[in-house]
C-alpha cells in the first residue's frame, strides 16, 4: 500500500521514468551511422550510411572519378568463406554494398536486390584456380632431345610474361591477371629445383642439371602464379594467394660418351 500510495503520489516520475524506459531502443538506434553525403570526401567517413539514390546521384555527377559498389561480406568466425550481406531499406530488401570513390571507401549503401551483387574475393579466387592459364613447356640444351651423362644440361622456358583475363563473375566484369612468380623443374631422374627465373638458352647457365647415369627420362616445369583482379574500374587488388599449373613432358635420352680411337 505504501509503495502504491508513493507510485500515486509520484505519478508524474512513474511515467518518466516509464517513457524512458521505452525510449531507450530508440534512442540506441540514434547511434546508427547517419547520411552523409558531402563535397570534402576527405572526411567522409567509410561507415556512413547512404541511401542507393544518393549514391547514383553523387556517383553520375562526380563521373570524373572512379565509383564502385563493393560488396559487404559475411566473415563468419569460423572459416573464411565470404557471403553478400542482405539488408532492408525502406522496407525493400538488397545488398550492403561498401561505396568506393577512387578506391577509398566512403560510405555504405543497402541496393535493391536487382543490382546483381559484385563478386567477392572468394568468387574471384575460385575462378583465378578454374581459369586456363598457359603451362610452361622445358626446354633442353643440347638440343635433338638427348644429353650426356656429366654433362651440365640447360633448361629454361619462354613462358615468363604476365596474363590477363577478363571474366564476368556475378553479372560483372572482372580482369585478371596471372604472373608467373616460380617455377618448379622435374629433371624425370627423381630430383626437382624450385626457382623464381624462368632459365634462359646458351650460354646462360640460370637453371642446369647433371644427369649422373644413362636413362630415358621425362622433364617438366610446373609455373606458380600469383593473381591480381581488379572490379569494373576499381582499383588493383591482390588475392593473397597462388595457382600452380603443371606443364607438358618433355621425352630426354640421357647418353654415355664412349671414347673412340680414331686413325689419322
């Protein structure tokens, strides 16, 4: 009786007390990032909130830079598989997008869902692995595919230039580029070389193997490449990790040079 009493004296604190606990989520909700869209991109803020016509309005009257939607991914705890992130706004449902402006982020965006999500890195890596990038083929030295016992044989391969690809992935252009960053040599006598050079012909002396016993053997050079892509007219970036692809057999007959008494 006494606390009801005090709760009908105190009426007026009740309720305030009341509004204030209801008022708290919103108020949390005030936290959120708001938009701000602005002339000085320099102090834009990367987790500012934009509306998706914000953004096609600032990025079409701004075309002299480079604009593009990234998307926002999913990193889950455990694992490193990457998903698009679904969002609502305005009561229609999309895709977090991270808005880029020459390669510098400068805000957020939830798109409609029929603006195709851009690939993630993941997608990206998945093709640089599928795509066909060119084997190396070993070449030998002495030539007419045989070589001496003790003799120091040259390999080398002319495949040492970078290759570039442009594939769509998620309804987007993506380019590609491989470049060759070692080369593993399989001598077909059971010993292997791992080097950062291609070789190169005679008298070059880069890569070279002793064949120490007769035999007919099976060379080959495994090319690692190291991928970079960039999205639409984005900026370059590094996907952190390689592909090796394995190169064709190249048939070697190692011989034994027999001294032969010749008279004059």
């Amino acid at each position: 009786m006494i606390r009801t009493g005090g709760c009908a004296i105190w009426l007026g604190l009740c309720v305030a007390l009341l509004q204030l606990v209801v008022l708290s989520p919103s108020e949390a909700s005030a936290d959120e990032p708001a938009s701000c869209v602005q002339v000085g991109w320099e102090q834009v803020d990367a987790n500012c909130n934009w509306t998706y016509a914000e953004y096609l309005e600032t990025s079409s009257s701004d075309s002299a830079h480079k604009w593009v939607l990234l998307p926002l991914c999913v990193d889950p705890a455990l694992g490193s598989t990457c998903s698009v992130q679904p969002c609502v706004s305005n009561g229609v449902p999309g895709f977090m997008y991270a808005v880029s402006r020459d390669g510098v982020q400068v805000g957020m965006t939830c798109a409609p869902t029929d603006v195709a999500p851009g690939p993630s890195r993941e997608q990206v890596l998945q093709s640089f692995k599928e795509l066909q990038w060119p084997s190396s083929t070993a070449v030998v030295q002495p030539g007419g595919g045989q070589t001496l016992v003790n003799l120091e044989t040259i390999f080398y391969t002319t495949n040492a230039a970078p290759t570039s690809k442009t594939v769509s992935i998620a309804k987007t252009d993506v380019q590609i580029i491989a470049t060759p960053v070692s080369y593993t040599w399989s001598f077909g006598d059971g010993t292997t070389l791992s080097t950062t050079t291609p070789g190169a012909p005679h008298p070059s002396r880069e890569v070279t193997h002793v064949y120490t016993s007769t035999d007919d053997v099976e060379a080959s050079v495994a090319t690692t490449y190291s991928g970079t892509y960039k999205i639409g007219n984005g900026d370059w970036q590094d996907l952190g990790e390689t592909h090796t692809v394995p190169g064709p057999v190249t048939e070697l007959e190692v011989l034994e040079a027999k001294p032969q008494l010749v008279l004059r």
